[in-house]
C-alpha cells in the first residue's frame, strides 16, 4: 500500500483526502496546511499530520497539490523538489493554475527528480470541474472536452489541458463562496 499526502486540506482539499481516509486503500494518508487547524481537522477524520513539505517528500508515493494560486503552486512544488523527495514521488497538480504555471510547475518537479502525473491531474480537475461548474459543464475544448480522443490526451501529457479563462474565474468564484459561506 502507498502513502498519499495533500498539501492543502482546506475548501477542497479535506473532502478528498476524507475520501481517501474512508477509501482504506492507503496506507497512511498525510495532511500538510499553513493552517494548523485545517491539519488538526484533518487528524480527527483519520489523517496523519506532516510538519513540513520536506516529510511529506520523503514519505509519501504520491503527493497531491490543492492550492489555490500560481504562487502557492510554484513555491510547493520548488520546495518538494529541493527537499531531495523519495524517488519516484508522483505529484498531481490540480489547482487552476495559469498554462504557463503548469508548465512551470511539470519542469520544476523534472529537474528536482519528480514524477509528473499530469494526467491523473487532469483527470481529477476534470472531475472537480463537474463539482463547481455544475451540470452541463462539459465543453467543445479544454479540460472539460468530451470525449477525450488522442489530442487532449497528448495536451494533458504536455500540462496544455486546461479549463478555458471563464471556466477558472468560476471555479475560483464557487470555491470562495463555498469556503466564505
């Protein structure tokens, strides 16, 4: 069994690593937040608390990212590849970040000896996409095109699978309103 840690348990972040906690299909799942009281949160539902990015790189098989701008993006993942993580460490990005941030991101992770798993990412924005944008979401391009044929599978294995503009501004939207409310 492998070890699955998010960074970020906050608006979104908690529900699915609730899901993985209730799954029972890992064998740890790790939570790491500037907040202390989203961890503690998280500690409660099952999750074990990781001080810091660097424990998380060194323990865990998978890694998945749930923060909310370029920024926060850029700086965990620029601190997980200089923390020296365990080999094979997979990350899944699936913020709505900007293109250039994902792209960004993907070479950051490669040259700190990273796995990209770009497309289970995608796979899991697209899902998340269906949450907040609600039903008839599903659009002729981007990460909400379907069905996925050869092209968006090769724009997602490029990190160049992404919600259109208007897409992300909504998320972004329904993510505060859900957070605020």
């Amino acid at each position: 069994m492998m070890n699955v840690g998010f960074v970020g348990v906050g608006a979104m972040g908690n529900h699915m690593a609730g899901h993985c906690i209730k799954s029972g299909k890992f064998k740890d799942v790790y939570a790491y937040d500037l907040s202390k009281a989203a961890v503690n949160a998280m500690v409660k539902k099952g999750a074990k608390a990781s001080g810091s990015l660097k424990h998380l790189g060194g323990i865990c098989d998978v890694i998945i990212i749930m923060v909310g701008y370029d920024d926060q993006v850029r700086q965990v993942v620029s601190d997980l590849a200089k923390s020296k993580p365990k080999k094979g460490t997979v990350l899944v990005i699936t913020a709505t970040s900007h293109p250039d941030m994902i792209l960004e991101a993907a070479a950051i992770a490669k040259k700190g000896g990273l796995s990209r798993a770009v497309i289970l990412g995608h796979i899991l924005a697209h899902e998340i996409g269906h949450l907040l944008l609600g039903r008839g979401s599903h659009s002729g391009s981007g990460i909400m095109h379907v069905p996925w044929d050869k092209l968006q599978l090769r724009r997602a294995s490029e990190g160049r699978l992404l919600f259109t503009s208007p897409q992300a501004k909504q998320i972004r939207d329904q993510v505060l309103r859900r957070y605020r409310g």
